[in-house]
C-alpha cells in the first residue's frame, strides 16, 4: 500500500496536468469558448483538475503557503472586488463610489419604472447579471492558477504544459492559413461567422493573434531550455550564436517548438492584426534579454533570420499576402482600416469620458457594452461591445481598484521573471525567456485590442503564468537546500539520503497549504453553478429566436420555453432571460389578437398578422390619441389597413401576453438599466398604459444611447414623429445630418409631410448639409426662402477640394440663386462653374436658357456665340443662336 499511494499520487497529478494541458486548445476549438456551454464545459474540467491535484498537497518538497500562490490570491481578491460590485449599496455610498452607477438607477431608470419600482438601494454594477457571470468565470481562474502552480513544478509537466501550448497554438494557426487558403471551407463551422474578421475558431483575428503570440512565446521557451541543456548556452547571451541551433536538430521538443514558432509567425503575419504583430515585436525584443540586458541589436538577427526564411518557405507557395503588414499603414490606407481611421481612437476618447464617470469604484466587471452608451459622442457608426483596449475597459468597469490590482499582478510577474535569472536549471531559463515574451505580448496587444478575456486565451495565460510566478519560490528552495547540504557534516548528509523523497506534512504545517486549497477550489463551486444557468439561459435564448425566425413557428414550443425561462429568470434574474421572455410574450399575443379576430380563410389570418406588428400595432393605439398625426415618421403608414386597424384598436380585450412582455421589459430594464433593446421594446409596448409622458422620457433617452448610430437615430426620430414629439424628432434629425450629411434628402422628404418642422431646425450649418440641402429643396414648389437663402450663403465652394467638385458646387449656387430671385449673383455662379468646367454642355445651356427666361437676350446671344466657339461640333449651339435671332426679328417687326 505504501508503494502504491505514490504512484496514484503521480497519476492524479499527471491527469490533471494533461486536462490543464489540453484545456486552452479545446477551448479555442469552439469559437474560442465565447458560448456560455463552453465556459461552463471548462470551469468543470479545471474543477476535476484542482480536485485531482488535491494529492500534491501530501509533498512538502513541492508546496508552499500563501507567498507560494500569491497570484492565485491576488485574483481571489479580484474576484471578490468584482462581487462587491454587485451587492446593493445604500444612495449616498453608491454616488460616492460610482458616480456614473447611481446616475444610471436614478436619471436613466427612475423616470421609466417610477421610483417605487425603483429600489432604495443599487449596486455599483450597471449590469449585475454579467458581472457575476464574469466573476464566476474569475473564481475559475483562480482556481485553474493553484492547479497550476500546484502541478506543473516538475521538468517532465513543464515540458508537457510547453509543448501543449505551442502545440495548440499552432494548430489554431495551420487552420486559419488553411482558412485563408480554402475560403469556402465549413471546417469548425467559421462560415457562419457572417461578421467581423474571423481566424482560424477564433471570431476576431486580433483575440486569435494573442493565442498565436502565446505560442510563439511557448515554442521560444522550449527552444531556449533545450539550447540551454544541450550546450549551456542561453539565447540571450550576448555570446550566442547561430551555429549553436544545429544542435537542437535532432532533438524531439526542439523541433516541435520550431514547427510551432513558424506555423504561429506566419499566422500572426497572414491573419491580419497590426496588434499582434507590434505585441510580437515587443515579444521578441524582450524574450531575448536585447532590452533588459541592454544587449547589442547586432544580435536580433540570429533567431528571427531563421524564422523569416522557414516563414517565406511555408507562405510563398500558398501565394498569400503578409495582411498584417500591410495593414500597419498609418497615414495613407486605401481601405481606412488602420489605427488612424479604423474608429478606435475617437471611441476611446469617449470611453475615457465613461472611465471618469465612474470612478473610483467603476461600473462593474463585464459591464463595458452598456456602461459606455451614455457618454458617446465621437465614436463610429458601430456598437463597441467591448473597447478594443483593455486596459481602457478594465479602468471604465473597476475603476481604480481594478487598476491597481493589474499593476500588482503584472509587476509581481516581472519580479518572479526577474529571479528566474538566478536559477541555474535549463528549463527556468525557458520558462524565463517564454514568460517574458507572453507578458510583454499581452500588455502591448491588449492596448489595441481585448483578446485576453477571450476563455480560450485566459485560460492559457491562467495556466502558464502562475508556473512563472511560482518557480521563484522553488528556486529559493533549492538553493537554501544548497546552501544546507555544503554546511552540514557528513553524518547529517548521510541521515538526510536515507528518508523518503516524499515527505508527508506534518499537521502543523498542512494547515496553511490546506486552506489556500480550500479558498481556491470551495469558490468555484458556486461559480460552476452560475455559469451552469447562464448556460441554460444562453441555450434557451438561442433556441427561442430560432424558433421565432421558423417560417412556421410552434405555439407548444413557444410556450414550453415560457416556462422554462420563467424559472430561471426568477432564480437568476438575468436580463438575456427577460429580454428572450417579452419577445416569446409578444409573439403570443400576437397570435390570440389574431385568433379572437376570427380570421376566415388564410389571407386574412395573413393579413391579420401583419397588422399586429410592432410598428403598426403601435400606430394603432396612436391613432386613437388626440393631436397625434397618422403620417408615420417611421415609414409604415402606408402598411397599415383602417379597417383592421379598427378592428384591432376596438377589441377591449387585449392578450395578457402584451401585459407580460411589458413586464418582463421593465424587468430587464430593473436589471440592467442601461439597456437600449428593452427602452425599444417599451416604446413599441407603449399602448398598454398610455403614459405620454414615459413615451418622451423612452424617446429622449433612446436618442442619447443611439447617439452615434445614424440609422438607429433616424428610426428614432420617426417614432417622435408617430408620437407627435416634433422637438425630440428634429434633435434626432439632427444628429443624422450632422454625421452623416448624405441622409439629407431622404429625412428633408420625410419632412415635407410635416411642415410644423422647419429645414433650419434639423439641417445642421455646415457646407456638406447645406449644399445637400439646397439641391433638394430649389427643386420644391415652395421651398423655405428664409432657409434656403442661409443655405446659399453657407454652401462655402472655395473651400471644395476638386475641379469637378468646385464646379458643381457653383452650378448648385447658381441654381439657388436662381431661385431666390438673385439673378446676377445667379449669372455669376454659371460663369465660375463653366470656367471650372468649360466643356459642360448642359451647363452651358442651362445659363443661356435662364438668361432668355428674364429677357437678356443679348446676355445670352453673347453665351452662346462663346460656346459655339469652344465647342464647334455642338449643333444645339447653332439652333440656339438662331431662335434667338428669330426672338430678335420677331419683336423688330412687331408693330
């Protein structure tokens, strides 16, 4: 029995290496472990991991107590920093701690759900729901760093774990050159990935270029510790050389971890994220000591040359392009996709605005999506879910706490790489050179982008990095052994080799070990059973919208997945729950208003159906409100049917369903209360109370929290106009134009259906929205002279940038001169537009004509004698000359 406890000691610990092992590549697999399924399938299996390192815990050789897992620690405080976030603080503590929180309870949901709906206290977290789900997901990785720490001590496992990651990496990069090679592929199903720019299992090619960054980080380290044991010679000596690698050529994990170093070079190249390939320049300069050691850059050439050669021998023949590199263009991009235009910079001043909002405390882990919409401003046409800049988004969410947690995490890893240098052993000298380069990667690449919180790359920095942050404390060990063994006697040395290797703790010191064990592992318990309902909620969700986009949905299912929701709404209070339960309740509701219509025959049902819309149904409650216009701002008047419309308005018996999808609405509002999808469901439920006032209060803040996004806004500003909030419609107007002034026509026709809002109350003054403006309106039967004649003086054509541009630009004054009966200043605006474009033909006749239409005959004989000039072979020149002379004799002869 004694001999056999050892090795199902081993054997536990082993098992649980190879899970933490296989872990992150499994992960990245499934669309990088976005799908809460996947994170709840991983937090199980570094929870049967931990539980089957529990053995290492008999070896007093390999454990250590709280100094020995300070990381795992640190972000148990973290995590327990992220918990608080969620507990209700009472009024005047919360606007002390988060400023920008109680706004969001009291200013954005008060005026919606009313005060007594409202609870007397709130948490700091904007969106409780998601930061408990990413609290449990750190309670996971706190528990993945103590397995870690715990198992990988040996050099058998931190091969094992080394050449896992550099292994896993570089099958993520062969798939996604095989991607690019074989665009049509439906490998890992990334064909249906409709958005962004996917890489190998990975959504978006920057969160796939940190798994490549890492394992390039991994296959250096191998390298470096096979160099090192072989000959004794470190990569970043400043005596190394490049003859030293032909030893490694025959060794086994030197040659994986080169197979691996060029499979993910060429990924990082090929993929297309400048971030990934500056982290990775970073990576390498710091990998190889050329900053630390202040070495020579003479030296950089030695593993980067045979990088760059096997590299250029994989890509030439597969015939692709170097993306990355191209796209590091900053001032000059045919594409405008580079830093410069891409939209993150503008994004990022208004994240920084949302940052200082809510500080000190911030507005909650996993927070970032809807804690940023009430301060854009500048930020592109898209929806940052996330800022594509972590260290911005971990300021916004955690204010400075969670800043100052990062600082001590990433300076205690510098600390730990630090005395790594001390080490005399091969694979610390690795672990050095990979540990360097995976940190350096991470904070440069995160700058640009968030890949770390993606589960697959957190779980492989949750496992490589708490063996680095461990080995210190090993090392020190060692050495006072060391130190020890050279002052003993003989005797004393003699007793020592004769006890077991596996030395059992005592009671006193198995306490300390234990408890750090107990506070690492006993959390994730209840973190695995949060993501286990945030699994169901997103499975649920999921299969309810495919249900409801089925061309023939089933009523039965609809109603089994009501149920199953409610339960877990009530357990979980989870806004995704709420927002899937009104869309199920609507759906319903929608059918019985059908069926208590008594529909007889298909084309009614049809018909029917159509006209309990979101939209038209709305209109149908309009209709019946006193001073509110018909005329849809939204474009769906024309849809709407009196007949049924009155048949639907006239059934006092609404379906309780509407009543329940309301419900769950301001539910989900209570829950998140930054949320734009339930104000927009509200809006549309609106009919169930007739509160005009909530409708404005829905209107205005929808407004603000679509403020960046033009197509939204001018949907926006057509229900103001269905509501008859004609200043709300006018703002939302505005803000179109003013970001988008090619939207002019189309909302200035929209207007003409609505005179009590005049073009100056929505056209913003700038050049490019009065030239727009005024093409459209001289064209009207009774433009808005006051407007027009502020248009004509703003349109601004010396400031055009072309020949062809300035030329249409005075055509365009010409014309609304014309119009506003300026005659002369008409004439010259013709002139300056032809000596810009003298060819024009249609603008020649355009000014002869006009001339003749105030009788300036001369004017206009004298225009096309010149144009018959410049252009001889234009007849219509020569009949133009000759009516005028015909005008001419005919008035001569006229008594």
């Amino acid at each position: 029995m004694q001999q056999l406890l050892p090795k199902l000691r081993n054997l536990s610990i082993w098992v649980s290496a190879a899970i933490l092992t296989a872990l992150p590549c499994l992960v990245a697999l499934d669309y990088a472990g976005v799908l809460k399924w996947t994170q709840w399938a991983a937090g199980a299996a570094v929870l049967l991991a931990a539980l089957l390192a529990l053995p290492a815990l008999t070896d007093r050789e390999h454990q250590g107590g709280l100094g020995f897992h300070w990381l795992a620690l640190l972000l148990l405080g973290w995590a327990g920093f992220a918990w608080f976030q969620t507990l209700p603080l009472p009024d005047s503590l919360h606007s002390f701690l988060s400023p920008g929180s109680e706004a969001a309870y009291t200013t954005w949901l008060s005026p919606i759900v009313g005060s007594a709906a409202a609870d007397a206290s709130h948490p700091i977290s904007v969106d409780p729901w998601s930061t408990k789900h990413a609290s449990a997901m750190l309670l996971m990785v706190v528990t993945l760093a103590w397995t870690s720490a715990t198992v990988f001590q040996t050099r058998a496992r931190l091969a094992t774990i080394l050449v896992g990651l550099a292994t896993g990496a570089a099958i993520h990069g062969a798939l996604g050159i095989f991607q690019l090679v074989v665009p049509d592929t439906t490998l890992l199903g990334m064909d249906v990935a409709r958005h962004g720019s996917p890489f190998a299992a990975f959504v978006c090619r920057n969160n796939a270029a940190l798994l490549m960054n890492i394992g390039v980080g991994a296959s250096l380290g191998l390298l470096a510790w096979r160099l090192s044991a072989l000959i004794g010679q470190e990569v970043d000596d400043e005596h190394f050389e490049l003859n030293d690698l032909i030893s490694l050529v025959s060794d086994r994990d030197s040659s994986i971890a080169m197979v691996s170093l060029v499979l993910c070079s060429s990924a990082i190249l090929v993929c297309g994220s400048r971030g990934g390939l500056v982290a990775a320049l970073f990576g390498f300069v710091l990998g190889f000591g050329w900053i630390r050691a202040r070495r020579s850059i003479l030296s950089i050439p030695v593993i980067v040359g045979v990088v760059a050669v096997a590299v250029i021998m994989l890509l030439v023949p597969l015939n692709l392009d170097l993306e990355s590199i191209q796209r590091l263009e900053i001032f000059v991009n045919r594409d405008n996709s580079t830093l410069m235009h891409d939209g993150r910079i503008p994004h990022w001043s208004d994240g920084f605005q949302a940052a200082k909002a809510y500080l000190p405390m911030g507005s909650g882990l996993g927070t970032y999506a809807d804690a940023h919409l009430p301060y854009l401003d500048r930020s592109a046409e898209t929806w940052f879910h996330h800022a594509d800049n972590l260290w911005l988004e971990l300021l916004t969410e955690q204010g400075l706490p969670g800043v100052m947690f990062a600082i001590v995490l990433i300076v205690g890893l510098l600390i730990s790489l630090h005395h790594l240098r001390e080490s005399p052993d091969a694979v610390d000298h690795g672990l050095r050179v990979a540990g360097w380069y995976i940190l350096s990667a991470i904070v440069i690449s995160q700058i640009f982008d968030f890949g770390l919180i993606i589960p697959a790359n957190l779980l492989a920095c949750g496992v490589f990095l708490p063996i680095v942050a461990t080995r210190q404390f090993l090392l020190a060990s060692h050495l006072r052994k060391d130190q020890a063994a050279e002052d003993a006697d003989f005797e004393d040395r003699a007793s020592e080799e004769k006890s077991p290797k596996i030395k059992f703790q005592t009671r006193r010191t198995f306490v300390v070990p234990a408890l750090v064990a107990a506070a690492a592992i006993v959390p994730s318990v209840w973190a695995l059973s949060v993501l286990s309902t945030d699994a169901k909620i997103e499975a649920l969700a999921r299969q309810s919208r495919f249900e409801l986009d089925s061309k023939k949905p089933d009523s039965d299912k609809l109603d089994h997945f009501v149920s199953e929701l409610t339960l877990l709404a009530e357990k979980s209070h989870s806004p995704e729950a709420y927002r899937t339960l009104s869309d199920l309740h609507h759906r319903l509701a929608r059918y019985e208003e059908v069926a208590s219509a008594n529909p007889k025959s298909i084309e009614q049902i049809q018909e029917l159906y159509r006209q309990t819309s979101p939209v038209i149904r709305r209109l149908t409650w309009l209709k019946q409100q006193p001073g509110v216009s018909m005329t849809s701002g939204s474009g769906s008047s024309q849809d709407a049917s009196p007949e049924n419309l009155d048949a639907l308005a006239g059934n006092a018996d609404l379906s309780p369903h509407y009543r329940q999808a309301l419900e769950n609405t301001e539910a989900e509002l209570v829950a998140r209360p930054l949320s734009r999808e339930s104000r927009s469901s509200g809006i549309y439920l609106d009919f169930l109370n007739s509160d005009h006032a909530r409708t404005r209060t829905l209107l205005n803040q929808l407004q603000s929290l679509y403020k960046t996004n033009t197509k939204a806004t001018q949907q926006i500003g057509g229900l103001a106009l269905d509501s008859n909030e004609h200043d709300i419609a006018a703002e939302c107007f505005r803000n179109v134009l003013e970001r988008q002034p090619r939207y002019t026509t189309s909302i200035l026709r929209i207007m003409e259906e609505h005179p009590e809002i005049t073009p100056s109350e929505i056209v913003p003054p700038t050049s490019g929205n009065y030239r727009q403006a005024a093409k459209f309106l001289i064209n009207r039967p009774e433009p808005d002279s006051k407007f027009l004649t502020a248009a004509y003086a703003g349109l601004a054509c010396d400031t055009c940038e072309t020949i062809a541009e300035r030329a249409k630009c005075e055509e365009l004054a010409g014309d609304t001169a014309y119009v506003l009966e300026k005659f002369d200043e008409a004439y010259d605006a013709y002139q300056e537009a032809i000596k810009f474009k003298p060819n024009d033909t249609r603008l020649r006749i355009k000014l002869i004509g006009r001339l003749r239409q105030q009788n300036r005959r001369e004017e206009a004989l004298t225009e096309a004698r010149k144009a018959r000039i410049v252009m001889p072979d234009e007849d219509r020149f020569d009949v133009i000359i000759r009516e005028i002379a015909q005008a001419e004799l005919q008035d001569f002869k006229a008594p």
